[in-house]
C-alpha cells in the first residue's frame, strides 16, 4: 500500500522545500520530492549561490588588483588561484544544501529522492510515483499536491551548448581556466552577473543582446546609467543584435551575428560562449497532460490567485506558473499555498517584490518603472539621489550611482523604487519593507536614517520626491 500525506510537493527548490516546511508546520503531513539528488533546486545548486559566492571572489580580487591602492594598501602582484575560488564555491553550495536537508529533518518533512510524477489525478487522494536513480519506482498519496518544479535554461537554435566551449549559466559556473575571450549571449541578469565574474577574473567579454538596451524589465534611466558603469568596467555590447549560429571547434567558437531588424551578418569569435538568453518552466514527464492539468502555450502551468490549477488539489507555484522568476517570490507562494492548504488565507503582494542583479554597483527594482507609470497614464512624482553625494559612499569608494523613488502625485503612495549603486540588494527592502504597509515618500523621508550609511540615500531621494532634498 502506498504511502499517504497530506501533501506531497514535486520539487526541491526554494519554493518546494519551503512550501514543505511551512505545511508541516502547520500540522500537515508533508513530503518533498526532488530528482537532482540534492536540495534547494537550481537557486543553491547551480544559481543564485554559486554565482553570488563567484561574484563575491572575483569582486575581491578585483578591488585587490584595481581599488587598494587608493586606500593606501600596497599588496604587490596579485595572483589568482581559480582552482580554490571554485572550491570555495562548492563548500558554499554544500553548506547550503546541508542546511536545507537538515531544516526537513526537523520540521519532519519526509524527503523522497527521485523524480516524481502524477500518475493517478483523483479529488483526495493523488497519486505520486517517483522513480529513483536505480530505476525503482514507488507509489505515494496525498491529498495535495503541489507542482514546484522551476525552469530550466532557454535553449537557443543554431546555438548547441555542450557546457565546455559553448556553456549554460552551469557550466559558466565550472570553467577550469579563464578564458581570454568570452561573449554573453543575453543582456540580463544572468548574462551581465557572470559576465561580470569572468571579466573581473580577465577575460575580454562582449555581450550581445537581441533588445536595444540591457537588463529588461528594469526602469529605463537603470539600465542606461549601468550600460555606462559596466562599460567603464571593461565590458563590451553589441546591442541590437542576434546570434544565429556558433561552431565550436579547436580554435575556439565562431559566431554568426547579425543585427537584430535585418542586415548582413558577422563574424564574431571567442574562447567561450555563454548562452543568457532566459529560463523556460520545467514540466516535462510530470504526468500533468495525463491528469488534466492545464498548461499554458508557453509551457507554463496554469493557476488561480490561491494556486490551484484547474484539476482539484492540485496546485503549482514558483517559476513554473510564470510572473517574476526569483527564488524570493517562489518561497512566498510555497508559504501562502501552504497556508492555503491548511485552511489559512495566504497571500503575496506581487506589487512588492523586489530584483536585484548583483553586479557591482548592484541593481534593484520594486515596484512600477516610469515607462509602465507612463503607459498606464498614471500621475507620479519623482525623487532622485546619487551615491556621490553620500558621505558613507565617499569613505568606501562606491560613489557609482543613484536612487530613485517613485510616488503617486495626489496620495504620495510609494509606488516604485529603482536604484544603481552599492548594497542597492539590501537598500531596497527599505522600500519593500515600506510599500507593504502603503507609505508614503514623506514616511520615509521623515523617519530617522543613521549617519553616515548608505541608506541616507534613500531618504534623500524621498525628500526629493518632495522637492526638499538636503545634502544636493
């Protein structure tokens, strides 16, 4: 007889093990299903993680070689062991995942390795197979369940990647040697984050994107302002443009590029190709067509405000019912569906949630840009401050940048918050933080920010809001 649950989520990834979590800990009996053999899903294991503990090693070793000096330390030839720094990264992921599997273990979530299927859809008693990496397959019920599977890389046609000449973010996280040359396919966060590590790291990278700027859907005066920062950095775009083809061979990768509106085409060639260009969800082999399960023609799972899909009990969040693809906005739908299946209201303020490109300066957003105030015909006002009027950045040398806060013109609600600068990651959960509870510019410009800290940027750009700023 199979095992019966409560819930059985498919997928261990931030949204899954999350939504696990939170059931069990409203009493449900819970279990996770994940076939990588290892939890926290692509985020710990070959995303967010990874990429954040390279981002942070290249930074060092890049303000070590660049930006010492001007603090009067004088450390004589920098040299870089690759090999340790990748260590380095696998002991991150590592810990991470320990942890992850250790928090199951004490919420008493029963963890399945292997990848799991709905083979029987029937109202209050699903059924689950999962097939181990021995090929054995086991049976399981519950009365819920809730697809968390993620995304997976965008392939690109004409573009075969193989994660050694030609990779994925994967094997851009593996690289057993920097190579000379790199071109990024794809001018988004992925594409700009490792980029950005291997340039540091000193390869001469180009990055070519299909739009006419980068980092979309950013605020326009965002994505200008870091072009410009990244290109004193050393990167190089092709904006504007496609790649249609790329051979690997001995010498290298050929790429065919061409512009983006039609036009002859070039030549472009590199040491290492890496292909950004988005994540598509993961739903093949679920059982989801055979249970009824409605997907949208993007591949996308559908479902309603409380996560339910359109067959009874079963439900999805996370990158695989599309919206934002973050780990942050995964794990707050595994906890309101959680909360959901518990007989609890849950919810996600999806107007709310912020994302970060952790380059440096970083990027981040929250809520509304200006062109989407401006297409919805909304009144707003602006508020603007730069780092290099802050003292805090002067003593760190981090003085790249600006915050911009956003407000209605008649309420002064807070309705969106973009900034390029140091920390902008942390800075800007100020501002989530404060749209939760429906600030306005002024709550924020009056409330008391330590001195000197960045975060001063932030008031300062809600007292321009009003038109009162002090320190510009």
């Amino acid at each position: 007889m199979a095992d019966t649950f409560d819930v059985i989520v498919i997928g261990g990834g931030p949204g899954g093990y999350v939504c696990a979590l939170r059931a069990a800990q409203l009493g449900l009996k819970a279990a996770c299903v994940e076939s990588r053999g290892a939890l926290g899903g692509t985020c710990t294991n070959v995303g967010c993680i990874p990429s954040k503990a390279l981002l942070q090693s290249s930074h060092l070793f890049d303000e070590a070689n660049h930006a010492f000096a001007d603090h009067g330390i004088k450390v004589g030839k920098v040299e870089m062991d690759l090999s340790t720094m990748l260590a380095r990264k696998d002991q991150v992921v590592d810990q991470n995942r320990q942890g992850i599997e250790f928090l199951l273990k004490k919420n008493k979530v029963t963890y399945i390795k292997g990848f799991g299927k709905v083979t029987k859809a029937k109202t209050g008693a699903h059924e689950v197979s999962v097939k181990d990496d021995k090929g054995k397959t086991t049976a399981y019920t519950a009365k819920y369940v809730v697809i968390a599977t993620g995304s997976e890389v965008t392939p690109l046609k004409g573009v075969e990647v193989d994660e050694k000449q030609i990779v994925s973010s994967t094997g851009a996280l593996t690289l057993d040697k920097v190579p000379k040359s790199m071109v990024v396919i794809g001018a988004g966060v992925i594409g700009l984050e490792m980029g950005s590590v291997w340039r540091r790291l000193g390869a001469d990278v180009t990055v070519v994107e299909f739009l006419d700027f980068i980092l979309p859907p950013m605020d326009g005066e965002v994505r200008k302002q870091m072009q410009r920062i990244l290109e004193k950095q050393g990167l190089k775009f092709k904006l504007g443009h496609k790649v249609t083809e790329a051979k690997a061979g001995k010498d290298g990768v050929s790429l065919k590029v061409e512009p983006a509106k039609g036009g002859a085409a070039e030549t472009i060639k590199a040491d290492v190709v890496l292909v950004a260009i988005g994540r598509r969800p993961y739903i093949d082999g679920l059982g989801l067509k055979e249970a009824g399960v409605k997907v949208s023609d993007r591949g996308f799972v559908e479902a309603d405000q409380h996560y339910q899909t359109n067959v009874e009990g079963i439900f999805a969040i996370g990158d695989v019912i599309g919206g934002q693809m973050l780990a942050h906005k995964a794990e707050d739908e595994g906890v309101a569906c959680a909360e959901i299946l518990a007989g609890q209201p849950g919810h996600v303020n999806y107007e709310a949630i912020a994302s970060v490109v952790y380059t440096w300066p970083e990027v981040a957003g929250i809520g509304k840009t200006e062109e989407q105030l401006k297409e919805e015909g909304v009144a707003y006002k602006t508020g603007k401050f730069p780092f290099t009027a802050n003292g805090r950045a002067r003593c760190n040398g981090d003085t790249n940048g600006f915050a911009k806060i956003l407000a209605d013109e008649k309420t002064d609600r807070v309705l969106g918050c973009h900034i390029v600068g140091a920390e902008a990651g942390d800075l800007i959960m100020e501002i989530a933080v404060g749209m939760e509870f429906g600030a306005s510019s002024e709550d924020i410009a009056r409330t008391c920010h330590a001195h000197p800290q960045l975060g001063e940027v932030i008031k300062e750009a809600a007292l321009a809001a009003d038109g009162r700023a002090l320190h510009i």
